[in-house]
C-alpha cells in the first residue's frame, strides 16, 4: 500500500510538471478576501452590471482567482469596467489594477475611461493587449471572454509573445486566470472577425499558455453550461450571455 501511495504521488507530481492541473491536490485553497462582499455590494456599480451577475457569478470568479487586499492585477480586456470595478475594491486602497485596452479612435471612446474618475487605484493603459507596461510587477492578470480575439487578424497580436510578455510581467507565484467562450473540442480560433464564432477550445488555450511557462493549476465549472452546443456566434439571442464557458486558472511557478 505504502508502495502505491508512493507511486501515486510521484505521477501526480509530473503531471503538475507537465502543465496539467491537479485540482484539490497539494494546493491551498486561496484565502477568504475581507473585500470580497464589500466588491460585490460596492454602490457605484451601474445596474447594468448588478443585472449580469446572475449569469457571471462574480463571487465565485473572485473567490477563485484568489484576488487579496493590496494586489496589483492587470484586467485585459476590461470593456465597461465589469470586473474592474469588482477588482478594484476587492484589492482595497492599497492595491492597483491596471485596465488594459486599446487606444480611442475618431469614432470610438473606449468605455473603460468612465470608471476610472470613481475608483482612484484603477490606471486605464491604453497601450493595446500586446506590448503593454506597468510600473510594477503584477499578482494577477484576469482575461474574461477576450482571449479568443487575440487570435483575430484585424488587431495583429502575436499570441505566443504575449503569453510570454504576461509571463514576464508577473510576480513568481503570480496567477493569470482565463475566462472564455468554449468551441467545439479541436476547432481552431477563428482569425476573421466578421466570421469567427469568437469562442475558442479550451485544449488551444492550455497548450498556448503553458508553452510560455505557466502551469494549470485549477479549473471552475461555475459558467460551464452543457445545453450550448458551441457552435453558435456567442452574440446569437438564443445563446447571447449564457454560453458555456471555461475558467482556467494558471500560475508562474516560485
């Protein structure tokens, strides 16, 4: 018995080793977060997210991206500033999160620029997804539901060197969490904008980040929805909002 325990542990360690997730083994379970309620119940949130929150359970996306008071997180792709604003109290006045979008355009002001004004430790770095800097190094970078368009042709990234760039850009131990759209198992990420389902396989991504040095550490199931067929164009009526979608979450090793 001794004997099978011993060889057990020596194969989940090299699955660790590997790039692929042990969950619930030799991982501690992140600390409960004091700001955590404070996040969610925070009065400046606009109706328009408090009215999401039933379809993207912010409390457990939180709890599992492990976010503690006075982090520095980078949130790619912040849109309206959803999470942004939930980051933002959640890593309290000590900490910092660094909104990472595109620059405006004549015909665009990028909403993220809003929120800002009201939540004073957000810096909105409008320096684009791929080449982006910050004066210091990060905890965590959370990408929800963007992922995908870095493959798209139209916005030019070179997706193997920004896996790397996050790579570099966190601390050792740091956490980069990934939320998006599932495709249909072995489908490739579509690169025209005008076409693409904008979902991506949950395999593409894995092997993607984990080539760039980061280990899965966990999967949630919480948004994880077996009645899409992941097939459709997420922005259908029918499916619009409930897709179903992965959370994975990796981390640069110590």
């Amino acid at each position: 018995m001794r004997n099978l325990l011993a060889a057990a542990g020596v194969a989940l360690f090299i699955g660790a080793c590997a790039g692929g997730a042990v969950p619930g083994i030799m991982l501690a379970a992140p600390a409960v977060n004091p700001n955590l309620e404070a996040a969610l119940t925070d009065a400046r949130r606009p109706a328009a997210d408090t009215e999401r929150d039933a379809l993207r359970h912010p409390r457990e996306i939180l709890a599992f991206s492990g976010v503690q008071p006075g982090w520095r997180v980078a949130d790619i792709g912040p849109g309206g500033g959803y999470y942004t604003r939930l980051f933002s109290v959640a890593v309290g006045p000590e900490g910092r999160v660094y909104a990472i979008d595109r620059p405006n355009t004549p015909e665009r002001t990028r909403a993220i620029l809003a929120v800002a004004p009201a939540y004073p430790n957000v810096t909105v770095v409008q320096q684009g997804y791929q080449g982006w800097t910050t004066d210091e190094p990060l905890d965590a970078i959370f990408i929800s539901q963007i992922y995908h368009d870095f493959h798209l042709s139209v916005l030019n990234v070179d997706v193997p060197r920004l896996n790397r760039e996050m790579f570099a850009a966190l601390k050792p131990g740091g956490v980069l969490v990934i939320i998006d759209h599932a495709a249909v198992d072995g489908a490739v990420a579509g690169t025209d904008g005008a076409t693409a389902t904008h979902r991506i396989d949950r395999a593409q991504v894995v092997r993607e980040v984990t080539a760039a040095g980061f280990v899965l550490e966990e999967e949630s199931e919480v948004l994880r929805n077996p009645a899409d067929n992941r097939t459709e164009r997420v922005f259908e009526s029918d499916i619009r909002g409930r897709t179903d979608q992965f959370v994975l979450r990796f981390r640069k090793p110590a």
